[in-house]
C-alpha cells in the first residue's frame, strides 16, 4: 500500500504542484516506476480495487494507472508468460466493468490497453476469440452491455493507429484485423440487439453508431451483398438517427464511410435525396442550421463522387441532388467550410462530362445542356459565397484575406476554369458581366468587383484561348476610378481591389486596345500600385506584359517621362528584387523600340543614374572608407549598390534581347559600357568587394553585360579576367567569379586571340588554394558550389578553346580531371554529376579529334595531349568511378559512370588502330578495373567477385564502345551494348548501396 500511495502522491504533485523542480522530480520518479515490474501489480490493483484511501480514488491516478498498462503492454508484452497474460486481461475486464459508468475517458483507456494486449497476444493462440468469449459473460452482467460497447469501438481502431506502437509489424496488424473480422456476425448481433431493446437515452445511441463506424471502417459489411444493405436493420437505423439533432454528425460519417466502401448504395441514397431535402435541408436552409447543412453537403458530395455515372444520367435523383448540392454551396455562412466541401463533387462530375471522347460528342452536348442551367446557377452562387464577408474590416489597416476565403479560392480555381469549358466562355464571361459594375448612382459594391475579378482572371487561360473577348471598357473605368483615389484611401480591403485589378490587366494585356487613351491611365495606375506592398507583385507583373503588348504606344515624351520617373524612384522603394526586375525590364522594354538613338541613350542614363551613384557613393575613397566605422550605416550602403547593380544587370539583359538590330546595337550598348566598366573596374579592387552579396550582384551584372555586348567587351577581356580571377584567389568563397569566367570563355572561347588568356585564366584557378584543397569526397561536400563552378568552367573551356589552346592545356588537365575524378565519389548530387559532366565534355573531346583520320599538327598535338592525360589519369579516375557506384546515393550517377566507361572504351578501340597501342589500350584499362576493386576494403565486396565482375564489365565496356563508334549511333548510351553496360553497372550500385554509411 505504501508504494501505492507514493504513485498517487507523485501524480497529484506533477499535475498541481506549484514549482516546477517539484514536477520535475514527479515526473522523474513516474518514469522510472513505469520502467519498473511492480507497475504491472500497482497498475492494476488502482483499476481493480477498491481503495478507501482518497489519494488511490482519484480519476487522475486511475487515468494514469491504465496509461502504464498500455505503454508496459507496447513496450514489454514480450516479457508476460501466458498465464500473465490472462490474468491481465480479466484484470482490464473487470476494470472496464467498475468503470463502466465513467469517467468516459478512464473507460476508452482501459479498453485501448485491452486492445493493444489482444495485438500483443497473437503467439497465444486465437486471443480475439477468448476475449468475444470473456466479453460475452461480461454482457450477462449488470451494466456489462456499455462495457462491451466501448470494448467493441475501439478494438477495431486499434488496427490503423500506428502512431503509438511501432512494435507490431504491419502483418500483424493485417492478422488482427481479419481474426477481428470474423466475429463481424458476433458484433452485428451484438449491436441489432441494443438497437431492438430501445436505445434509450441520446448518448446511447451515439455509443451505438461509434461502435459502427468502427467496424464499418475496419470492412465489416464487405461480405454483405449490395442488394442487402439497404434493407438491413443497421443502415436503417443510421438513416432513422440522421433526424435526431445528437445523432445526427454521427449518422452522417457512418453513411459517408458506407458510400466509400459499397458500390451499390450511391444507388440507394440517391433515390433518398428527396426525403432528405424535403425532411432535413430545407428545414436546416429555413433555420440557418449549419451543423445540418454542412453534413448533408458532406454526405451528397461524397454520393456524387462515389457514381459520377450516376449522376451524369440526369434523371430526376441525380437533378434534385445537383440543386441540393446547389442550395448548400449558396448558403451564407460566416465561413466557406460548408461550400468548399461540395467543390470536388462539381469538379468530378465537370471533369467527367468535359472528358468524354470525341465520339460521345452529340451525348457530351446533351449533357451539358442538361447541367448548364445547373453550373449557370452555380457560378451565380460561387460570386456570391466567394466574396470577402462582413469579418473583415474594409477600413483597416489589415490586407489579408480570411484564411478560410485564401484556402477556398484556391481551392476553388480548378472547378472555375471547369465550368468555363463546360459552358464556354462567352456563357461564362456573360454572367460576370451580367450587372453592372459601376452602377450610375456611382454606389459601387466593391466586394462583388473584388469577386468578379477573382473569377475572370481565374478563367483567363481559357478565354484567351478561345479567343472571345469581352468589353474591357469596364476594366478602363475601374482603373480611371481606383487612380483617382489618395493613398490614404487605398489602404484596407481597396488594396485587395486594386491587386485583383492588375492581376486582371496582366492576364488579359494583350486584350487591352493600346490607344494613347489607355496608356498613360495605366501607366499610373501600375506606378501607384508598386508602391503598396500588397499590391507591388500584381503591378510589376502586370506594369511588364502591358509594356510587352503596348511598346508601339509608348514613346509619347510624356510617357517616358513617366517611365523614367518609376525608374528613379525604385532606390526608395526597396522592392523585392523579383518584382523591381519586372518594373525595371518593363522600362527597358520600352527603352528598346524607342527609334531616336540619341533620345534612347539619354533615356537609359537617366533609368541607370540612380544605380551608377549608389555605386558610387560606395566607391568614393573617402565616403566609403569612413562609413565601415558605421556599420548598419555601412552594410545599408553595400545592400544599396548590389540592388543599383541588380537593375543594371537587368537593362543588360533586356538590351540582349529586345534591342532592335535596326537601330545599331552595338553602338548603343557601347554607350552604356563606357560609363558601367570603368565603375565596375574600381569597385572589383575596391575592398567591398569582400562582401559575398556584393560579389555576386556584381558578377551577375558583369555577365549580363557580356552577353549583351558580344564584340564590344573585348577590349575589356584582359583587365576583366584578370580582376575577378584574382578577387576569386583572395575570396574562394566567392565562386561567383568562376561562374562569371565561364560565360566569358563561352561566349569569346572561338577568339584565337584570346587563347592564351582563357589558359592563363583556367590555371590561376586550377592552382588556387581552395580547387587544391579539394582531396577528398568529405572536403567536396563541404563545398559543393566550389566544384560545380570550377568543373563547369573546366567544361566550357575544353567545348569552347582553340585545338592550339587546349594541346597546350595538358598539364592543367592533368590535374584538374583528377579532382573531377575526386569530387564524382561527393554524396552531394550536384557536385558529383557537375565532376562527371567535365570528365564527360574531355573524353567526348578526345574521341572527336581521334577519329580525325588526317588530324592537322594542332589536331595531332591534341591527340598526343589526351593519351598522355587519360594514359596518366585514368587509373584514379576508374577508382573513383567504382567509389561513386557505392551507397546511396549511387543510382542517380548509373548513367553518367557507364558513359565514361563507354568513352574509355571507345578511346581504347582507336588507338588500337593507331601508334597510340602502347599508351592506352583494352588491357590497361582491364589492369585499371582490377586494381580500383581491389582496393575496395575487403567487406565491400564478396570472395571472387572481382574476377567475375571485371570480365563482364570489360564485355559490356568493349560493346558500348563499339555502338559509340558506329556511324549511325553516334550517341550515348543508345545502343544495345551501351544499355547492357549501364544494366550491369545499376545490378552493382543496387547491390552495393546499403553497404557505406
């Protein structure tokens, strides 16, 4: 008794006490009495007894007495013999008999502990049968029926609720649940007797059809036949509690997890939609009963989509749920719960008639002009129901939508692009159109036009594919009016207003008649909008496709004026660099098409004069140095110029592509880079440059540049190259520069003239510090950026340079290919397959000068240079090859690793025809296989399956190399022997994968 006591105490201080080293210590104690064998006897002597002491009578202790025999049962059942086992369970028998009048809570937890020991019992012998056997004398005793009840609920739950008992394998759980099965009868029984003594009270009835969901969860009426359902004693008797208010949530899961899992009752409920309108909807409408309301709508919906077939026959069941159905989505809650669970019931039946083939054609239209008044009507409702409601405050200073309403319409957008095919465009774009927007007494209701926008730009896909277009005067005069508004008055629900406004003009720009009329309107409209956050997104994504569809129009001086006006003000702004990339291409575009070269170039100025004096203001000496005392002053600064940079970069990138060639590209670009380079140039020796941000805003407008320019930056190639090879060897963490050096090469690469500094480059990168220190797979991983930059910048110079250049490369590559080959073994995916693409991109080089019959002396020099590199690299190459097909992460490099294999090959097939036998050949790259699984440490790789692997991969290496050769496959992997060598490599790394951590 006295450690009986010591528990009740301990549970008392952990839930009351009012110091927390107290709990603490209760708790601790409580944990480690769980662990111990006398929580078996003291656990069930609490739930068992009757005790007089009033700490051992307390719900809390009882309550945790049968949370220990559950967990004890998970965790330690194993350790019960048989007769244990027994005795407990008629322990929990008959303690689920003491508390059959309550606490309910105390009463689900001894049964679940019951049940978890029935899951646990399974190498006794039939454990479900003794205990329908127990429960069976247990329901022969007073009260003993509600015991068994709440035994009989939760027996089933026991089998999908793995989240507490990861001991009991899923075969398990599958045993249970058929051994459960087979007392169905035994249950059924059970359950129409409770029913045929009078169900008494409300709650009783509600214990009842718990029960039954249960068992209908767990498949208990999958052996009944369909036709026998509908008149059997159960359904009826769910069906009956669907009209009382207690029963009634109850009811309805039990009816929606029957129609889930029985074919034939779709059937039988849908010939009941009358009653159930007539009995229960109509009353629950009249009332504003949502409870009601909402569970019919869950149970029609699900109806629907159990027999869409059903429903698409329209005959008068089908029509009266559709209108059912249609009255729920209209009802007007204070939230979308009720409407949004219809949705997938209207998106099945859509889909299933705009599905329909093309030979069904005349029955899809009879179809849909049986279901239009229905989806006409429809849409009506979801105008309605998809307005923003009374609970939001339209003079606030809060935008957000009801999550409920986000959550809606967006699950709502697939059912309206449905409709729209379903009753086509012009059907549908007529009922938004149906009233007026702006009526003459200038009353506007602004929800209904937030709503009405929501829904056309929704649908914008379609109408513009259809190509039917509708009177956009309307969105002319929203503009006019929403423009006319102060900023004090655009806060609140208008700035929901004026998002949906531009999302509209950006989906349908290409609608917009782009008069002089239109353009400035609009042009302030987008100006005004990017201002509001909320709104910013929407304008600079509709600002830019209004500027693609209006270029022609645009060059009134009054309108660029206010172009170049946005532009100045966006250092003020602080958009997110997504949004100030679309204002600033959208400006740019425009810039463009402008036929005045003169006028262009001083437009531009002005755009990019803000940018160039943030810069500036950065690389004054003077200035800037005296700033980094200030450092949020200082870091405020860098932050300034890398945006000022990000908006040159972007001109850049709009003058590459949208600079007419009429207006002579070059020399505009040229203009431009008279004033960005010098800039550019003080501010990569500045020390800023040390921020990484910085660094990468200015490699990306760097790049943007380049490309844009082409020829004209040649000039600037040397001081160029030389600035950001030597920033990178001062910050390796910078890899941004790499990435820059290789746009460089890639466009400039065919320029003999500058071979010798794209070599000279690639060195300084291939010696610095930080591509060295990359010896291991472990230091590859810690950088992956590092070598994915530098092995594609490899890449590009071996697919770009001169034969003259690369010939003279040989000692780089030489020890670049083996860090190629290093970093392939990297867990990190992208490193890794970067590595194998530059080993790729060299050996795919190799093999195109060797197969130069007449090579001239350059192509000979090269060929001399890739035997002499692949004959002094290619045994660590293969070694990593085989290290990369370990693990885990093997499968994803299967591909690349067979292609290498195939290109070894193929190199050692053609110089088995030249004076190149001696330095590459089939036998040394048999001795390479040999040697790197050799290597391999000795619980890799079972006794003798080196000597079976090498003759097979050396078989499947020589037919991939013969279909790389083959005229007519010159292509990776595409042949049979190229498919047979990747097959053998992925039998390897599936079978090697679980045995590196």
């Amino acid at each position: 008794m006295e450690l009986h006591i010591k528990v009740a105490q301990a549970v008392h201080v952990l839930n009351h006490d009012s110091q927390s080293c107290n709990r603490v210590a209760a708790n601790q104690w409580l944990v480690q009495f769980q662990q111990s064998d006398a929580a078996w006897e003291i656990a069930t002597s609490i739930l068992t007894s009757h005790h007089h002491h009033p700490f051992l009578s307390d719900y809390e202790v009882e309550f945790f007495a049968a949370q220990i025999l559950k967990r004890k049962i998970q965790n330690e059942c194993h350790n019960l013999q048989g007769g244990a086992k027994d005795a407990l369970l008629n322990a929990l028998l008959v303690a689920a008999k003491r508390f059959t009048p309550g606490p309910p809570q105390l009463l689900t937890q001894i049964c679940l502990a019951l049940s978890t020991l029935i899951l646990h019992a399974a190498e006794d012998g039939k454990p479900i049968e003794k205990l329908f056997y127990s429960l069976q004398n247990l329901q022969s005793q007073d009260n003993g029926n509600a015991a068994v009840l709440e035994m009989l609920t939760v027996l089933p739950e026991i089998i999908e609720d793995q989240n507490g008992d990861f001991s009991v394998s899923s075969a398990r759980r599958k045993e249970y649940g058929q051994e459960l099965l087979a007392q169905t009868p035994t249950v059924l029984e059970f359950l129409m007797q409770q029913i045929g003594e009078g169900v008494g009270s409300h709650d009783r009835s509600r214990k009842i059809l718990r029960c039954l969901l249960s068992w209908v969860r767990a498949g208990c009426f999958c052996e009944i036949p369909p036709g026998f359902l509908p008149a059997h004693p159960l359904f009826n008797f769910v069906f009956s509690s669907l009209q009382v208010a207690s029963s009634f949530e109850l009811a309805v899961e039990v009816l929606v997890e029957l129609v889930s899992r029985h074919e034939g009752l779709p059937q039988v409920l849908l010939c009941r939609i009358g009653f159930l309108k007539e009995a229960l909807l109509f009353p629950a409408l009249k009332s504003g009963d949502k409870k009601v309301i909402g569970g019919l709508a869950s149970l029609m919906s699900e109806i629907g989509q159990a027999a869409p077939f059903l429903i698409v026959e329209a005959n008068t069941e089908a029509l009266e749920l559709g209108h059912a159905l249609l009255s729920c989505a209209a009802f007007p809650s204070e939230d979308w719960e009720i409407v949004d669970s219809t949705l997938q019931f209207w998106c099945s039946l859509s889909g299933h008639i705009i599905a329909l083939e093309v030979e069904n054609a005349e029955y899809k239209k009879k179809l849909q002009e049986r279901f239009s008044p229905i989806f006409s009507a429809l849409v009506d409702a979801l105008l309605f129901r998809v307005q923003v409601n009374d609970t939001f405050d339209e003079n606030g200073r809060t935008i957000e939508l009801p999550s409920g309403l986000e959550q809606f319409r967006m699950n709502l957008v697939e059912l309206l692009v449905d409709i729209c095919q379903l009753l086509g465009p012009a059907l549908f774009i007529q009922k938004i159109f149906l009233r007026d927007w702006i009526p003459t007494s200038m009353h506007i209701s602004w929800r209904e036009v937030e709503a009405k926008l929501f829904v056309l730009n929704a649908v914008s896909e379609v109408v513009l594919k259809e190509e039917h277009p509708f009177d956009i005067s309307v969105i002319m005069d929203l503009v006019m009016i929403l423009s006319s508004k102060s900023s004090e008055d655009l806060r609140g629900f208008m700035c929901l207003v004026y998002k949906a406004l531009a999302d509209v003009i950006g989906s349908y720009a290409k609608w917009i008649p782009t008069s002089q009329t239109n353009t400035r309107p609009l042009i302030l409209f987008f100006a005004a909008g990017i201002t509001q956050p909320f709104c910013s997104s929407a304008c600079a994504f509709g600002f830019r496709k209004f500027c693609e569809e209006a270029a022609a129009v645009m060059h009134e001086p009054s309108n660029l004026e206010i172009l170049i006006w946005i532009g100045e003000g966006l250092e003020d702004r602080k958009l997110p660099l997504e949004e100030e990339n679309e204002v600033v291409g959208a400006i740019s575009l425009i810039l463009c098409t402008v036929s005045d070269k003169m006028l262009m170039h001083n437009m531009f100025a002005r755009l990019l004069s803000p940018s160039y004096a943030t810069v500036g203001k950065l690389i004054n000496e003077d200035h800037g140095h005296a700033l980094r005392h200030n450092p949020s002053i200082y870091t405020h600064l860098v932050t300034t110029a890398g945006r000022g940079l990000n908006r040159i970069g972007t001109v850049f990138s709009y003058l590459a592509s949208h600079l007419s060639v009429d207006l002579g590209p070059d020399e505009s670009i040229f203009v431009l880079l008279e004033a960005f380079w010098p800039m550019l140039e003080k501010l990569l020796i500045s020390d800023h440059i040390e921020s990484g941000s910085l660094s990468t805003a200015v490699c990306r407008a760097l790049t943007l540049a380049i490309q844009a320019s082409g020829h004209n930056f040649g000039p600037l190639l040397p001081q160029v190259l030389d600035s950001i090879s030597a920033n990178f060897l001062k910050f390796s963490s910078h890899e941004c520069y790499m990435r820059t050096a290789s746009v460089i090469v890639e466009e400039f690469g065919c320029k003999e003239e500058y071979g010798s500094l794209f070599m000279s480059t690639f060195e300084r990168f291939t010696c610095s510090p930080s591509v060295m220190a990359l010896t291991s797979s472990y230091i590859c991983d810690q950088e992956p950026d590092l070598v994915e930059a530098y092995t594609n910048f490899a890449s590009v110079y071996v697919r770009s340079c001169p034969k003259e250049i690369l010939a003279a490369s040989g000692s780089l590559f030489e020890v670049s290919l083996p860090k190629a080959g290093i970093s392939c073994t990297a867990l990190h995916r992208g490193a890794a397959l970067s590595a194998m693409s530059y080993m790729n991109c060299f050996l795919e080089m190799s093999i195109g000068v060797l197969v130069e019959a007449d090579a001239s002396i350059p192509g000979r020099s090269v060929q001399d240079m890739v035997m002499r590199v692949i004959s002094i690299c290619g045994e660590g190459l293969i070694s990593n090859l085989v290290y990369a097909l370990l693990g885990v992460s093997a499968m994803s490099r299967v591909h690349k690793c067979a292609t290498i294999l195939q290109q070894l090959g193929a190199m050692c097939s053609l110089s088995e025809r030249r004076e190149w036998k001696g330095v590459v050949c089939w036998e040394m790259l048999q001795r390479w296989l040999y040697s790197a699984l050799h290597t391999l440490p000795g619980e890799y790789l079972k006794a003798g399956e080196v000597e079976c692997l090498v003759p097979n991969w050396m078989k499947g290496v020589a037919a991939a190399a013969s279909d790389r050769l083959d005229m007519e496959m010159n292509s990776h992997m595409r042949g049979k022997g190229g498919r047979h060598l990747k097959r053998l490599l992925r039998d390897f790394a599936n079978n090697h994968r679980n045995l590196t951590s």
